[in-house]
C-alpha cells in the first residue's frame, strides 16, 4: 500500500468528504470574503444567477447575492465526490464546476489544477449545444484583485487555452459554458500548441472512454527551472494589467479505470510553444514523480497501489 495512499482510511468516507469539502471551500471562501468586502458582489459559480449591482442611487447598499438551493449544493456535491474519487492534488481554493472542479492560484491567476472525470456516456454532444454560443467570462467568484479579464489576454499573443476542456463537456450548453471561465483558462501558444499538439492530447484523452470504463484526468501549468549562467531560475512571461503568468509548461495526468477496476496511468508534460506536428504524444511522456515535484502537487493518493498496473505503458513500480 502507499505511504500516500488513501489518508482518510475508509475509500467511501473519503469520497463522501471530497465531495462535501468542494462545495464547502468555496462557499466558505464566499463568504469569507464576503466578510472583508461587504461592497463587493460574491456570486455562486458561473452557470448560477448572479445578484445584479445596485443603481447609483443605492450603491451604498449591501448587494444581496442569491441563495444557492439545496438541491444544487447536492448536485455539485455528488458530481464533486464522483471526479475527486482519487483525491485532492492539493486544497488551495477549490471551485467546484457543474462538471469539472479547480483549485485557483491568486497570485498567478490561473489554475493550480483542474479535474475532469470522463466517461464515453458523458462525453456525448447534446443537439443544441453549441461552442460558438459560449463566451469567455471572468470567474467572479474570485476576488478582483486576483482575477485574469479577457482584456490581459488582448493582444498578447496568446490564446485563451482550456485546462478542462470545452470537447469534454458537451452534453449539456451550461457544461460548455463553464468551461469558459477564465479560471479555468491559461495562456497558451496557438499555433502548433494550443490549435495542435495539445488538441491532440485532448483528443487522445476522450477516445481512451472507448476502451476504459472511467477516465479521470487532471490537467495544469508548470513554470519549469532554467539554466543560465550555471545558475538555475525560474521565468516566465506575465500578460496584462492583472499579470496573469504564461506557464512554460502544461501537464495531464490520466488514471484509465478498466471494466475489472484495475488502473492504468499515463502523465504527460509539454512545453508551451508550437510543436512539429510530426512529433508523437509519446514523446511527452514523464514519470509522475517528475510533474509532482515541478508542481509541488500529489496526484492520485487516494489510487489503490494493487489496482494500479501501469504507468505510461510500463509495468507499476511506483509505489
């Protein structure tokens, strides 16, 4: 068994937390910050109702954000239990999606990671969903001071690139829709990146729902160390007036679950420039350990160590 495996002990207990943990973080953030920032609008996430400012007139006011149902709490809760089932890589500003969930970095202003949990069913497109109807929307759950706007990404030279991606979420229109807010949103190269080689890993991901009962995929930037000068530094570009960091980097670590329950892992690191269209996925391939320590991020430690039979095409030997 792993040293990291399964903390809470009870796998169902586990899940149960995971889900209920989500859904309160960021509603305890919520409402923290509501506490230090009475004149700022705090809505529910992004598919929800949000509470409009007050006129002019009124604006001393306390604005008034709208309840969030119990029926939804429960909703986002059991979605939440059922794509963190392996764990949390890290409990840093949790947002839960309707069917994706994030943990946000202020200071960089975009995500730490963002969690996916695929199934060939759920991966279905819907008749009236449609991409072309979504629009890139800042998270407002965020406070300002740490939100990315689409004016940052405004003639930078980057794309607005998708962790959770929005193929991945098309079965119903508010699923797509989420998946274009700016927390879950980083700078990417377009050409040969973004619009290529990483659409090509998305890809590659969905099709495994073919072959595999489950795919849980998490997805995140790395900002690796540089060599000059015989001295090692970490840097990267920022963009905007919100500075919002270009990581040099992208991973995806991906658990397949079989029809027998037995798992199987596959992690990928890719530099964040246009890459030749010719060069194989496999060739992103890293061990695990390499993207946890570039990460600072444990993934999976709630995965069985016997269930687990191989990491990127290779018999387990890592736990």
């Amino acid at each position: 068994m792993s040293p990291y495996n399964n903390i809470l002990g009870n796998k169902a207990i586990q899940t149960a937390l995971a889900g209920a943990l989500g859904v309160a973080c960021w509603f305890g953030g919520v409402q923290y910050e509501k506490s230090k920032h009475p004149n700022v609008i705090r809505p529910v996430p992004s598919s929800l109702p949000v509470a409009k400012p007050a006129p002019a007139a009124s604006v001393a006011q306390k604005p008034q954000v709208p309840a969030i149902s119990e029926n939804r709490l429960e909703a986002v809760g059991r979605r939440t239990s059922e794509i963190m089932k392996f764990g949390f890589p890290s409990l840093s500003n949790i947002r839960s999606f309707d069917d994706f969930v994030l943990s946000y970095d202020n200071r960089n202003r975009v995500a730490n990671w963002v969690f996916e949990h695929l199934t060939e069913e759920n991966l279905k497109v819907a008749n009236n969903v449609d991409r072309a109807k979504c629009d890139f929307t800042v998270d407002k759950s965020i406070h300002p001071f740490f939100r990315s706007t689409n004016e940052d990404y405004k003639r930078s030279g980057f794309d607005r690139g998708h962790l959770a991606a929005a193929g991945n979420h098309r079965l119903q229109q508010q699923h797509c829709d989420q998946t274009f807010t700016l927390s879950n949103i980083a700078p990417q190269v377009g050409v040969g990146f973004n619009r290529d080689a990483w659409n090509n890993l998305e890809r590659y991901v969905r099709n495994l729902t073919k072959k595999y009962s489950d795919v849980y995929v998490c997805t995140g930037p790395i900002y690796k160390p540089i060599s000059e000068g015989g001295k090692r530094y970490i840097k990267y570009q920022v963009i905007g007036e919100n500075q919002v960091a270009v990581p040099t980097h992208f991973f995806k670590v991906v658990v397949m679950v079989t029809y027998d329950d037995q798992l199987h892992m596959e992690c990928y690191l890719m530099p964040n420039q246009a890459i030749p269209d010719s060069t194989p996925l496999t060739t992103f391939l890293v061990p695990l350990e390499t993207i946890q320590k570039l990460s600072g991020l444990l993934f999976f430690d709630g995965t069985s160590a016997e269930k687990l039979k191989s990491i990127n095409g290779k018999k387990s030997s890592f736990w």
